[in-house]
C-alpha cells in the first residue's frame, strides 16, 4: 500500500499516521520528496480495506499494490488454464462454440436444436431449465423434466451440455445433467453460491454481472477457485450503460484485458449484449477478431414462439453463415472453430 | 403496445404484422397519421417480451404502456403501505431511524453500539451476521452467534433488529432472530431468494441493486409481493456510475420518483452511497430533505478496528449529531423522527 | 509517481525502468518489500501522462501521488473563495438562489418573472439567449435582443444577471450585459472557450459535464484560472447513467466531495437535474441541506408555452413555496438563504 | 406522439388532455383498450418537447414516434453516403485506413510517420495541430506550423490529410490545409461549431461525444447536414462507463446499430477506446469484423518521446501488422483494406 501525505504536513501528524499503520500491522517506509512525502507499507492482507487508511488526517491519498485476487491473476499462474471435457478442451488453440436456445421448452425443440447446432460444427449445447427473468410472471423454466430432455438431445448428437444454476438447492440435480455449470450475470456476486460451487468438480462458466468491473469479476472467480474448483472460463456479456440501443454494451476490450491479467478462458455472449438478432453476426465476428476463447450464441427455429429471448435468437441458417465466417476469422488470428 | 410502423410501408407488411399481433393474442386497432400509420395492440400479458414485435420487418418503434409491475404500483394501491412491527410504523408520518454497525464483531460491540443507538432515539438496529464480502479472504461474518448476540442486545434496550439475509438456507435461522430481513444490493435480482422471502411474514428491506432502474428494483419487490409477503421496504443505496470520488453515487432523486410510482415506503442509505464518514452527515440531511421514510447508517465506537466498513461508519458523537439535524430538517417537511 | 513493479522482476528490467524514468526527468527512489518492489519518482509535471510509465516492460501499476489540478485545490487555497458581485456574495455563509427562465422569450415575460423571482427574494436572474439545443430544428435563443431584455427586468428590479455564452465570439457581446457568464455542460470541456473566458474579469458559474469526473471538472477550473480569472462557481447538474426515470442523475455527495477537494462555491441545479418539475422541490430541499452555496432553479408563469424546457420550470407559487421551505432548512445547518 | 393515459382516468380530464394537445397544434385519436386509454397525436415537429405532455395531470406516458434527425436518417436516404476526396472514397466498399500521430511534433516526426503510413498501405494521414488537452498545462499542438508540415508530408507521399478543429475562428486557416475536418468527442455538442462547419464544402469525421447516446450523435450530425454539408463519418472512440481497465468502452456495436439507422459511414478508433497499445491491434481486428467503414489509429516511431498519448500508439512494425491482419479480416466479410 502506498500512501500519499498531504503537502507541508507536521511532523507529529506523520508520526501519528505511521503509528496507526503499525497497529495494523504493517511495515512502513517513509520517502520524502520535492513536494510531498510518500509513505510505504508493506505486508498488508488482501482483503484490508484502505479506506481505513484514507480516513486518517493528513492522508491525501492511499494505493493498494497488490491486486485483491491471486489464484485468478497471471502472476500466480503464466500458462493459460485449459478446460478439458470429454476430449473438447476450451482456452487451448480451438475456439468453443457453444449454441442453443435460451430456454428448453420442449423434447421436439431441444432435439430439432441440438441436430442444427451438431451439424454446423458446433460442440456444447446450452440451454436453461431454471430461468432467472425480471418479472415474476414470466416463463420460470421446465425445471428437472428441462434437464433430462437437454441431456438426452445432447448426447444423441454427442454434444456437451451447458446449463445455468440459480440456487444453492439445484447444484446436485443440475450436476446429474449438465456438463459445464453457467452462473449467470445477476448472480454473479452470489457469494454463498460461488462457495458450493466452488466444492464441486464441475467445470464452471461464469457470467459478468452487469454492473461488475473486471477486477471485481475476478474476485469472484476467487471465490471458486479458493474452494478448490480450478476449471473456470469467464464470459462477456455486455455491460450496463447509458446507451440503450442496445439491449446491453459489449464490453470486447474485456477479452484482452483478461488475457492479460488472468489465466483463465474468456468467452464472450453476443446474444445477451446486443439484445437482437441481426446484430448477433457482425458482433460474433467482432469478438472472435477480438481474441474469444469460447463463444455462445442462441439459436431457434421458431423464435417468434420461444418461450423467452426469441428477438435475440439466430434463425437456423443465419447459425450456419456465423459458422462459416467465423471459421475464417479464427483462421486470420492462427486458431480454429472446434 | 404501440407499435410505430416504418414510413412508405407496403399494405401487405401492415397486414403480416397485423397478423404476427394477432397470432400473439392481441386485438389491433390501426391509427393512419401524416406520415405514419401506427398500432395499438391491447390484451398483452405484462411479462409480454416486445423485442418479438421489433423484429418484425416493416416495424420502426415498439412500446409497452402498461407498468410490468402490478402489486407494487401506486395505480393498484393508492395509499402507502405502512409497516407495522412492535409498535413501529415504517411508512408513516415518522421519518425511522436505523443504525448499527456493517457486522456484529462481539457482545461488548454489540451492546455498545445498541445503547450509543438507543439512547440518540433510533429504533431499529442494523448488524451483519452473514456478510457478503467481494474478497473469498475477507471476514464473512459472526453466522448464528451474531445473530442472538444482536438479539440479546436489541432487546436490552427495546429495539428492533434488522439484519441481511443472503441464502435460502438462512432464511429460517435469521428469522428466529430478526424482525426485518434486509436484502442486500447484490441479491437484489436473486430471484430464488426473493420468492421464498415472498413467502415469510416478516417484514422485508429490498436494497437497489447497484446498477438496477427503479422499474427493476419494482420488478424484484414484486417477486416478493406477488409471493405473499406485502411488507416491503425499498432502500436506495446509491449506484454504480463513472464516478469514483465516492464509493457509489447517491440517487437520491429516486425518493420522489418511488413515492409517485409506488406506495411502498422508501428508505436511504448514505452509509454505503458515499463509502466515507465525512460525507454521512449531508447526504443523510439531503435524504431527508428529499422526503425518505426512513434511514439507515452506520455506526462504530471503535471504526478503526471494525472487522468490516469501518471508514463510512459514524462515531458516536458524529451520530448524535445528525440525529439533532436531522430532526430540524424532518420538521421542514411536517414528520418527526422516530 | 508511484511505481508498483511485478513479481519475480529481473534486475536488469528494473534498470531499465529507472533509466526510462530518468530519461523523462526524474529523481527515482527504490523501495523493496516483501513481495513486490515500488518505485518513487519525483519531480514530474502535473501534465505527466502516466501510461508513458505503466507500458514499460516489468510495470504492474502506476499511480499519480499529485492532484492534477493546483490553482482549484484547497491545499493551495485554504480559505473558502468568496464571490462578490454589486453587494451580493457567493460562497460564503448565505446561499444564493438564481432564478428565471430557460429561454428569455418576450419582455412582458422576463419582466413578469423578474418581480416574481425579486418578489420571492432571489437575488440574480437568469435566463438564456443563445440557447445550446440537441435538435438544430429547435428554439435557439433570441440572442442580442434577448440579452437587452434581461440586463431591463433584471435593473428594475434590482436584480444581477446570468446567462449562457456559447461560443467565443459571443464573450464581448454578453460581457456588456451580465453579471456572470454561465459555461454550460456541454461546454465544460471546450478549452478554447474556457481559456478566453479565463482572460476576463467577469464572474463564472462552470456547469458540470454530463459525464465529467469531479477530476475532470476542476482541471477545467484550472483552464480558466491559470489564465487569470479568480472567480468562478461551480454548478452540479446531473450526470449520465444508465437511469432514465429523471433526466439525469443528480450527484449531490458531489458537494461535499467538492468542498473538500477546492476552495471555490458550489451551485446545484435540480431543475435540469431531474428534467420534471415535481421532483424539483423535494431535490432543492436536499441540495441545500448537502450544504450546496447556490441554487439555480427555472421557473415560469406559464410553463406550457415555454419555448424551452417548460416542464421542469417551477410555477410561482411554487417557486414561492420552495424559498419557504429551503430557508427553514438554510437555518438548520446555520446558514440563511440570500 | 403517442400519449397513454392514467387507468380510471375521469372524462373531463381525457378532455382537458385533448384540449392541451390541440393547443399544441396536434391531431389527435383516441383508442380505448381494455385497460388504458391511448391518444395519437399527429402533426408534431420534431423539436416538440414531449414532456409538455407528460406533466399535463392524467398522462402516464408519453412516446415519441418519429425519430428526431431526419437528413441523417437510412428513412430519409437509403443509399449509402460515399465520400469522395481525390479518388478516395469511404462509405464504398472498401474500408479507408487513416493513420499518424496524435500530435504534429517536427517536420523529422511527421515525415517519418506519413512514410511509415503510406508503406503500409494507409490512404489518410492524422496529425493534431490544436489540441484539447484535460489539462492547461499540457502540450496544446505546434498551431499552424503544424498544419504545414502535415500538409506537406502527405504531398510527399500522397496521402490525404485529418486535422481536428477545435473552434469557429481556426476554421478557415485549418481549411486551407486539411482534406478532413475532425470534431472531437469534446467538441461533438458544440453547437456553434457544428453549425459553421455545416457550412463549408469540406469533409467532416464527427467523433462520439464521451457520453452521447447514439441518437444524440446523429442529432449532431443533422446540425452540420441541416447546414448543407453533406459529407459526414462518423466515429466511435468510446464511451464513459464504470470500467476503468480501459481509458474508455469500446462501443463496436455501434457500427451496426448505426448503418441501420442512418446512411452515413462509420470509423472507429481504438487507440484512444482503449487507450493502451497492446489492446489496439485485437480492437482494430473487431472493429473491421464488426463491419467500420474507416479506422483510424495512432502510429509513432518514438513513442516514449511523443508529446501526447505516446502510451497508445502503435510501433511502426506493429502498424504493419495489423495491416496484414486487418485485410485478411476485411477479405472475410468480402471488403478490402483501402
């Protein structure tokens, strides 16, 4: 931590605030410049608030030097994080694409997606039975009978299931179905869920809330991480902003940046940032150029019946157009679809 | 539902989306203007997703006219809710005072703070059990031993007790202890909680969300209230924006805003909003000033060795202070503080 | 400048990042902790762009340890800046209300709204005659002649004038009728126009950008003082966020922060902060207890046929009610409404 | 204008509403649902304020249905604009590079630059010869030395020249030596700005205002084509939001939101969206797959020695590279780099 003194400071005031740095328990260097004095101090725990330092008289400002997270970042680990499952891996050279619709509403529609999403080369099908909706009057999901039917079209078309948990109560079932856990934005700092999440060997994708900065994403991966489950990919989708012309803002600066600072996959949801379906395709590519590890996309045959997010679903033969560019895209940066 | 068409429109495309409207369960009435031809479609289901009409080609502009919340409209219920606990009306004439410290630390803490509470005229104390901290490394709080220690010393000196809940799990314990559930920003969307706190019938404190609307933070009390459960209190707790000179910013032109929508009472927390003791006090006479039904802040006898928040929390003389302003300013506006 | 160094950094690398820092100037110190080593530089200029820094090989952070802005701060100027103008004064123990129309309109009504606001005890009179508008198809102003019309009514009824200058051209021109030039939000940042009105000698009100930092918002300040004129206010008016229920979000802890940080006044406006005329009292009542030194509100006797903003101006007997209230508040926090 | 009105509304109200709106100078229908009663009303300019209705006692809501621009609207032209300058053209089909300096330093610099430039292939040449700077003490550009030197560096090797505009009076003098007149995002509400320059011959870059939506954009674009200057791109540099890991958010869905509403050519900037060099590269890929018209990035041989944002710009053998990438991206979507 470092912390900046107010200019012609007296010197009891130093001494105060030193004292009050020790009783924390740091070790202080004081360095005396031009115009101000900087203090140093070392040994501070993660998680010690510096407001508590901000606060004292004659402290101008105050820095935190150590990033808050650790397992996540890249200084504790250079390679990147590889998610293998079932001979698919995800963060490796092959870019993910996952696809489905938004909700499972039926065996004949999870089936009908599974064979389009299978047959346009895409690996992971997604779909959810527990549906966080902002009106109590909405759809809510088709719950257990949801899971078995999305399990079930999966593995006739030998794709990996994807699936999102909204509550402590459904980990055990949805962990007989599903094959990667999706912790959706708006629980995103659902810290009792991270927890028990985290005690599971399930591989987890774990949405940005809203509202979350890419340091306070990853202090939530934190969370599963530090409870032992390793196998993380984050994944962008859109931020809340002024801006309503979309449904969300894309927030594709992400992906490098994570890169950069952590190890883990990074994938991206161009669905749920733009919020329509025809500006799903130019923003797919955007965030395949951009360097995504993964990407999920909704798809439906008759999105005008979906049960929820129809207007943001690909119709059959735009998935297919996505696929085919985007194969050319990955090209141009050195990778591949898987 | 209104639907504006695009200019120059073919005859054949108003009868299509006509069509679609009517195949959705709508009855359509059709307005011809200037320039443009517009649709009513009356008998949408609130929870209806218009971004199904926006895709359809030849549609220029959608928009719902109804509020997708129902229960917690001022149109369904015109006078304000008052909540009853013990005695205490929240939502009344009385502008409620709430204050405590962020956690429950010990039993001398706790009673402390309980007295320095009481005696300055509040009636409702506030103390974490259960904390949800952004760092996995941070203190997460005392769990059940807070919670009776909180209502040991609540009860010593006749007050209420107000304290989070963040999982399901915890909904029976806290309720054992407390006589308000306090839901807090980052559940605010936690729609499994919300429901089954929609089925107790102990008095709830819906935090905003730090980046919801108003309409969403509306939406998520009527989760609760469409469960059962009708006594709600909002509480804005500032939002999350570009700015960064204060922990949030402090919206506190909601008040008006949610007293005009909603009959729900509405409380404020300038504790959280700004993140900084020295700005408590204003902020908590501008909430006031702004017409809030009741306040919640933080307050710590010893703030330097709090185990959580301790920079934003009063002491106890700061405290007694704004009691006596803001007892001034609530006889501006023709309310007391109770 | 603060120089946070990765983990496991190489001597050389480090070498070479003191070099560089010498190259650019300055006096580097080394201070080596536990985990990570932190360079001290000294010596920059206040216009150092630190990612100059954070891009070198073997950097983690870089943090500023000086205010960007100097002649704005309090550290240079303890004592509040105290504004006076033909016996009135700004910034000191009274708040100031300004009062008027958006737009000057006619004579028969700038001169009906200068008794009212006279009449009620506001001291200055504003009201616009080049009028900044998002549409090019709407009221620009009256210009010239409006300007005439408001130095009329603001004489006769002995009243000191604000208005808006636009663009540079127009300095001369208004400077021969008002009292204070008013740089509206959207100009904040238009550091031609600031630097020249830095060169005058008549007082300044500096709205606030609608997504200016408070950072940002003194460094403007600093335009205009470093070229000579002491005289300025400051004047929050809402910032952008994603909330739409008012026109924008009034940042009212922006008051205190601002105080602390800088000598000059700081003005509030709720009518263009909340864009709705009943949401103006209960904010007005809130600005004045956050501690604000001037209020500038719209009022107008017949709103719906205002040629600007009409439905967020005040009608008389409640701009009448609204000096009731807020002088009772004024006296709360011991101070009287001017 | 579609006006919805309070549920159990009494008639003479409906009335008084009516009364108001044919005041205004409206047509005006009634459609009575089941619910809610909804009004049309026809005839409006496109400057009315709605809210003038939306305060009238009885109104729930109120819609605009006619957007507010109307040159810069794909309803009014459906062509696409092509700007041509000296047998370049961009709004075609082939995406323009314009590549520099931020700031014009030397006659050595500028040269060096446009060579590096011209080699890769780039057809414009940027260069700042006036400068907004956040701060007064910062470097503000060589003036019009600077113009000359860019002018004749992009002689000697062909290029077009980009210079920004800052203010009325440097609008002539820029003009003798620009192809390109930029308005800053600072600048892109400067009114008085907009509307001279809609009344030159020259071609106009209208970079995005900091927090402007996307209509307020095209509404400045209206200010300069309502003055007769026809050849506008646009470009998005940005927004301001909460994420602070990249100097601004990089808003690429804009680019398609944009060519389906307006016909104008769009840019894109990712030096200063992400305002760090590492990021620029995968940002400028997207920016193409995403479907830009134009890009524009910052190139410097000295980086570390530039004036300003030396921090994001690209090394020359960066430049090149992303011009390798960036074709073979332009290719997939069936585009070339120009």
């Amino acid at each position: 931590m470092v912390i900046v003194l107010e200019k012609n400071i007296a010197d009891k005031q130093i001494e105060n605030i030193i004292k009050h740095l020790e009783d924390f328990g740091f070790a202080v260097h004081k360095s005396t410049g031009v115009e101000q004095i900087v203090l140093g101090a070392i040994g501070v725990k993660p998680d010690f608030d510096t407001r508590n330092v901000k606060i004292i008289d004659g402290v101008a400002e105050v820095y935190r030097i150590t990033e808050p997270y650790k397992l996540a970042s890249r200084s504790f680990q250079k390679e990147n994080t590889v998610i293998n499952i079932k001979g698919i891996s995800i963060g490796g050279n092959e870019v993910m694409m996952i696809a489905g619709p938004c909700s499972i509403e039926s065996e004949e529609q999870i089936f009908t997606l599974a064979e389009i999403v299978s047959k346009s080369g895409a690996k992971i099908l997604r779909g959810g039975a527990f549906k966080p909706r902002t009106s109590p009057y909405a759809f809510q999901g088709m719950g257990e009978e949801g899971l078995k039917l999305i399990r079930k079209a999966a593995d006739a078309y030998h794709l990996l299931v994807i699936t999102e948990v909204m509550e402590i109560a459904q980990i055990d079932l949805i962990g007989k179905y599903t094959d990667i856990y999706q912790i959706g934005a708006r629980n995103m700092q659902n810290f009792s869920l991270l927890k028990e999440l985290g005690k599971t060997n399930i591989p987890i994708m774990l949405k940005r809330g809203l509202s979350a900065t890419i340091e306070e994403w990853l202090m939530s991966a934190e969370y599963i991480l530090s409870n032992g489950n390793k196998e993380i990919m984050l994944c962008e989708r859109g931020i809340r902003t002024f801006e309503t012309a979309t449904r969300n803002t894309f927030d594709l600066s992400a992906i490098p940046v994570l890169q950069k600072k952590s190890h883990l996959p990074v994938a991206a949801d161009p669905s749920h940032a733009t919020g329509l379906r025809d500006k799903v395709l130019p923003m797919a590519r955007a965030a395949v150029a951009a360097g995504a590890d993964a990407l999920m996309v909704e798809v439906h045959h008759q999105p005008e019946k979906a049960l929820s997010d129809g207007p943001q679903a690909l119709l059959p033969e735009q998935f297919m157009e996505l696929m085919k560019q985007i194969r050319l895209i990955a090209e141009v940066i050195g990778r591949k679809i898987a």
